[in-house]
C-alpha cells in the first residue's frame, strides 16, 4: 500500500487513510467487484480517486449529480491530474471532443451522466479506451427499492458486458439491506465484496423537538448551542422569509436555493464556508459535496419525505467528531403533510399521460423525433399554458423518468464555452482581411488558453471589462464569429431542462407500468410512514431507529439523544428501562390492565415499574381510562 499511501500524501496532504478507505481501495487492487457503504462525509471519492492514479488507463465515474461531477473535475484539474465530464449540459461535438481526449489524451478520469452511457457515440468509442475500472457513485439509484431509483442507472450493467474483466466499485451513503443486496444484483457482481462502515455516529446527538410555534423553538435552539448551522425547509419561499427572521433577530445567517444564480449560491456558500455566516438556510439543494467540518447543528423545520433523506442531510454535522446536534422540529401538520405526500407524489396515471403530451406540444416535438435531444424548460410557463398545477408536474416527471421516457434536471447550470474551429493560418488570415474583429479575436486568444484544442469556458463580463465594453457587444461579436465559422459559441444556460431518453412516443403508446407506479408508491408510502415512527416514538433511542432501519439491529443506546435523556431523569439503567417498556408494551397490547396487575406480572423492581408508567404516560405512550392502562400512538 506504499505507492497508494504516496499518493494520498502528494495529492491529497494526508499520511493515512481512514476507516474504511484503505480495505476498499485494496479490493479494488486485487479486481474484486466492491461495494462501499460510507456515511456522508466519510471520504468516498478518495476509494476510487487514489487508485486510479496508480492504475494505467482511465476511472470511469458514474454520477447523476452534474453540479457535483463538475465540482470534483475543476478539483483534479486543479491539482495537475487530466479529468473530463460527459453529461446532458455539453453538445454533441462537445461529448465526442471529450471522447477523443479520453482515447487519446491521456486523461485519467472521465465523469458521466448514466444516461449517456447508452448512446452509440459512447458505446462506439469505449471499445478503443483503456478502462482501468468503473466507479458508480450514488450506487442506490440503481436500485428500484432505493430512495432516488433512476432507471438510466440500469445502462451501467450493460455497459459491464462490453468490459467484462473490468472491476467495479460501488458506493452509496445510504442503503437498507434490501437496496444493498438489489445493487449487487443489478450490477453484476461476479466476485463481489461489501464493506460497510456503521452508520453509527456517537458525537451526534438526535433530537426530536414537538412544536407547533417552530420559529420560536428555532430561535431558542440556535441560542443554546453555539457554531455553525444549517437549517432545512421545503420550499425557496421559506429559505428566503427565515433567513431574514434570524437576521433581525440578530444572527448571521443567509439563504440558498436551487433558483439562484451561480455565483450568488458561490458566493453565499463560501461565506458559510468561511465562518463570515454563522447560519445557512436551505432547500435540500444545499450540501452535496460540501466538507465543512465544523458543522455544530442541523435543524429540519419540515420533515423530510424519508429517513435516508433525512440521515444524509442530519449527518452533514459534527463532521470533525465533536459533539454535535440534529434536530427534526415535529408538529400535528407533518403528519398530515407527509400522508398527503403520497397522492401528491403519485397523480393518476392519465395525468401523467397528459403531462407527457403536453410537453411535447410545449417544446413543438413530433411523434418520433427527440431522442437525446435537451430542451430548457420553463416550468411556470408550461403549467400556465397547460393549466397544470406545479407540484402534478414535478410529479409527473418523476414517474416519466422512472418509465424511462425523458430526464429531468431542476439545476442546469452550465457556463458559456468557445472552441476555434478555423485552423490558426486561416485565422491569420481573417484577421487581416477582417480588422473589426481583430482586437477581440487578440482579446481571446490572450485571455485563454487550449481554445484550438476543446472547448473553453469564458466569461462574458470579464471579456467586456477588458475590453472596456459592454456585455452585450461581446455577445454580439461571439454570435458574429460563430456564424462566420470562425468558433464554436455555446451561450451559458441557467434552469431546468428535460433530455427526452426516447423519441417522443404518441398517446396509446405511453405505459405506466406496475413497477414505475404500483410499487414505488407503495415503497413510498413505508419510507414516509418510518418517518413518522421516527418522530413520534418517543420510548426508542433516536440513533437506534435509524441505525436498526438500516441493518444494524444489535446496537446500543446512544445515551445523547433527546429520548435517552429523558430516560435519564428516571435513574433507571436504560437497558433495564428498554425492557421494562418492551415487556409493559407486550402485556397492554393483549388488554387493559391497572397498575397492580401490571406490577405483578414482571419479573423488575415494582418502583422501577411505577416510575416507567409514569413515564410512558407524561410520553403520551399510554393512557389511563377507569384505573386501567392502555398502550395508544402519539
């Protein structure tokens, strides 16, 4: 492991790898198929990253975060290490630049988008490359019990037939046993070996807060524990309103949502990042691929949609091991929400079918045409032209995608790109018989490098302001080149997009299967009724719950958590508390009893006995009708 060690210090500045990165990475060196199971922040693209640079050939890395594959591009380019990304943002001739590269250029790591995978252009060229593995990251996507299935997933399988000999490495952050056992099986595994760090985090404490004034309870709980802070609601709306009632309540804090431009999310996010910000307000936009480690809490005011959701984004504290808090603020209407969730997520089937029509219509798409063919989309205006509600689109478009008949992106974002495509003698030429494009042809040849080369990103503002112009002339003389054909220009392209995977199919022809609708709403409606008994048990260790949701059956109280430190005030060992709970719930369930009769029929302490009832009723766990106990739900 000396090389790899080497590696990990030269490029990375750490002398060791941690937890579980060092096992992984030497099944990876023996060609063994691997799955690595690693909490949010536990260092997993350091497993792929670090052997790929002593393995000859390239790492192909799957992801469908394009926010995220281009964050972790610009990181290896900017340590000298030769990284592209394929995804639906870039043309075509973009993506078979980036293939050329790949084949020839030397490049290490190629990102791609799953849904490229299945192309021909892709397929024709990986043949002529030298494959050293396959990385998949946010590997339960391919499994259709996992939280965020993405049927484009399915391609990554079948790309393994084309390289049989190549090893694979998955990696997740969250899985239950089912998903981990359903990623071996779609993928493939033929030797395949699991590692799995335990979900376990005993500097976290959880905490379930009942509420129904949840700004006020915020304002209480960012009082009480001091440091850094991320804030979680539903909607851009809300990130907006509760930013700027912890401002006037005198604490620094800002908001950040998928609407905002990328500068102003960059800038905001680096503030935070540096401590100028002590709280960061968000829609769940707001933390993948964010390290920072001092994170001391994370509230939820609403309730996530599921645990592996919630766990994710809770884990995004106390990164640096100290003690730090997640804490779900819980009221009457959660409930109602959550429940509501379900008919909202999954609208009938006919309105999904109108959905799909329509969007052909909206973006003028003939039957049989637009196969990998993106188009921006205005979700205000299409709901407005067609008459549809916001949410039923969402919707909608979650179903089309998993029925395999389009992708939908909310965040594109990608910045304006320049490629010269007139050979530097013909440029030559056009500048001296062309002299009102001269300066800014110089300009851009001076402000940028490789443009002969690959596309190039550029910066419209910067060019203006060097050439002591305005915005709009640079855009005029780009737009000018590119129809001389002296460059490729490719604007910038802010938004939400949809990439049709199939040509547009007509109405008698769209099937929703029972696989697409029946069973994921009925996987659906388990994650959201587990988050439910999350957050109103209030007898079970908080981190046991989780923990037990995701197969660690057999773990400890956590002893931190909101409801061991109820337990506390009882002086009752928690081990003894549990079981006295286990065994009261157990005779209540059968019948009603009072409280001698449930004294007498357990084997524990009768004071140790009265003090659990008592506390199970302050808990609302159980209730006392005529002398009698009965066990109830909160």
């Amino acid at each position: 492991m000396e090389k790899y060690l080497g590696i990990l210090k030269k490029y990375w500045g750490y002398d060791s790898f941690r937890d579980l990165q060092g096992d992984i990475i030497k099944s990876i060196i023996g060609g063994y198929d691997t799955l690595g199971l690693m909490p949010t922040g536990g260092g997993k693209s350091i497993t792929f990253q670090v052997p790929a640079l002593c393995f000859d050939g390239i790492c192909i890395v799957i992801t469908p975060l394009i926010a995220l594959m281009k964050d972790q591009v610009a990181n290896l380019l900017s340590k000298g290490i030769k990284a592209i990304a394929i995804h639906s943002g870039l043309s075509r001739e973009e993506i078979s630049i980036a293939l050329d590269n790949a084949t020839f250029g030397g490049v290490k790591f190629m990102y791609v988008s799953p849904e490229r995978l299945g192309t021909v252009l892709f397929r024709e060229r990986l043949p002529q490359m030298n494959i050293s593995f396959i990385a998949v990251d946010e590997a339960h996507c391919i499994s259709q019990w996992g939280y965020d299935f993405r049927p484009s997933y399915l391609k990554v399988a079948e790309i393994r037939d084309l390289m049989p000999q190549v090893p694979l490495l998955a990696l997740t952050a969250t899985a239950t046993p089912e998903v981990v056992d359903d990623i071996q099986n779609k993928l493939r595994f033929s030797n395949g070996r699991v590692f799995k760090m335990s979900y376990r985090r005993s500097n976290l404490a959880y905490v379930v807060r009942y509420s129904e004034q949840k700004e006020d309870e915020l304002l209480k709980i960012l009082r009480a524990v001091n440091g850094s802070a991320v804030v979680y609601v539903r909607n851009r709306k809300k990130t907006k309103e509760l930013a700027h009632l912890l401002v006037s309540a005198q604490i620094s804090a800002d908001y950040y949502h998928a609407g905002l431009s990328h500068d102003k999310r960059d800038l905001i996010q680096q503030r935070w990042m540096n401590g100028a910000i002590r709280v960061m307000v968000a829609t769940n936009a707001f933390g993948m691929g964010i390290d920072k480690s001092d994170v001391r809490l994370v509230v939820h005011m609403d309730s996530p949609d599921s645990l592996e959701a919630y766990f994710q984004e809770a884990g995004r504290a106390g990164r640096d091991r100290k003690k730090a808090f997640a804490v779900l603020l819980w009221s009457n209407n959660d409930k109602v929400q959550l429940k509501r969730k379900i008919s909202t997520n999954f609208p009938d089937r006919d309105v999904v079918k109108r959905v799909y029509v329509a969007l052909g219509n909206f973006f003028q798409l003939p039957v049989g045409a637009g196969y990998l063919m993106t188009y921006d989309f205005n979700m205000g205006r299409f709901c407005e032209s067609f008459g549809f509600n916001m949410n039923t689109v969402l919707s909608s478009l979650k179903i089309l995608e998993r029925a395999e008949y389009l992708e939908f992106y909310e965040d594109l974002q990608m910045a304006s790109r320049i490629h010269f495509i007139m050979q530097r003698d013909d440029l030559y030429k056009f500048q001296v018989a062309n002299e009102a494009f001269d300066g800014f042809i110089k300009l851009l040849l001076r402000s940028y490098t490789g443009l002969f080369i690959d596309y190039v990103v550029i910066n419209e503002e910067q060019l203006a302001s060097r050439a002591s112009t305005t915005v709009d002339v640079v855009y005029t003389y780009l737009q000018r080149l590119n129809h001389l054909k002296v460059i490729k220009y490719i604007p910038q392209r802010k938004g939400p997009h949809i990439l049709y995977t199939r040509s547009r199919e007509d109405l008698p022809d769209i099937v929703i299967n029972s696989r697409v609708y029946d069973e994921r709403k009925e996987n659906f409606e388990k994650r959201v009724f587990a988050v439910i008994d999350y957050a109103t048990t209030s007898y079970i260790c908080r981190s046991k719950m989780l923990l037990n949701y995701f197969g660690e059956t057999k773990s400890d109280n956590c002893g931190k958590c909101d409801v061991c430190q109820n337990k506390k005030k009882t002086d009752i060992n928690e081990n003894e508390f549990d079981s006295i709970v286990a065994e009261i719930k157990n005779e209540l369930l059968m019948g009603s009893l009072s409280v001698d009769m449930v004294i007498n029929k357990l084997s524990f302490d009768k004071n140790d006995v009265v003090k659990v009832l008592r506390w199970l009723e302050d808990n609302a766990m159980i209730i006392e009708d005529d002398g009698l106990f009965e066990w109830t739900e909160k």
